[in-house]
C-alpha cells in the first residue's frame, strides 16, 4: 500500500525499542523520556527539510499511529522532527 502525506506532514516508520537495565528488568515505555528514532517513507508537497530514506529523531509522544500493512507507522508534523541522523 503507498501513502503520500498532505502539505508539512512526514510519514515514519519506526520500531519500538525495548531497553533492559543491567540486572535484567525491562524498562517500560513510560518511563523513557528520549527521543525516539525513525526513517521517512514518505512526505508532503511542503516538507522541505528531511526526505525519503532519512533517519530522524523525534519527540515520543508527536504525530498520530496508524496501522498498514500489519506495521505500525507515525504521521507527523515536519517541525516536531528534532533532527536527522548521519552516518
């Protein structure tokens, strides 16, 4: 399925991280408060900064999840986008 987001929206996929401590304890998601990590499939006509392919950091709790294709996607806006990852 393709998907082509409107004017200064990003289409993102990501994958949830599960982090341990050193003893072995899972860390809930409620409990991070870092940023989280994602690569563009996909952006609107007024997006200007990132493109496809990219990798980027953006802030957990920004944009809305939608399902498709049995995955899980995010739909955000271009400004709550906190940087992209080089390298």
């Amino acid at each position: 399925m393709k998907f082509k987001p409107l004017k200064d929206r990003v289409f993102v996929s990501y994958a949830a991280e599960e982090e341990r401590t050193k003893g072995g304890l899972y860390v809930p998601d409620t409990a991070k408060e870092k940023p989280q990590k994602g690569k563009v499939e996909a952006v609107g006509s007024e997006v200007k900064e990132v493109k496809v392919g990219d990798s980027i950091l953006f802030d957990k709790y920004s944009g809305s999840k939608v399902r498709m294709d049995d995955s899980e996607y995010l739909i955000i806006k271009e400004e709550d986008i906190l940087g992209i990852v080089e390298g």
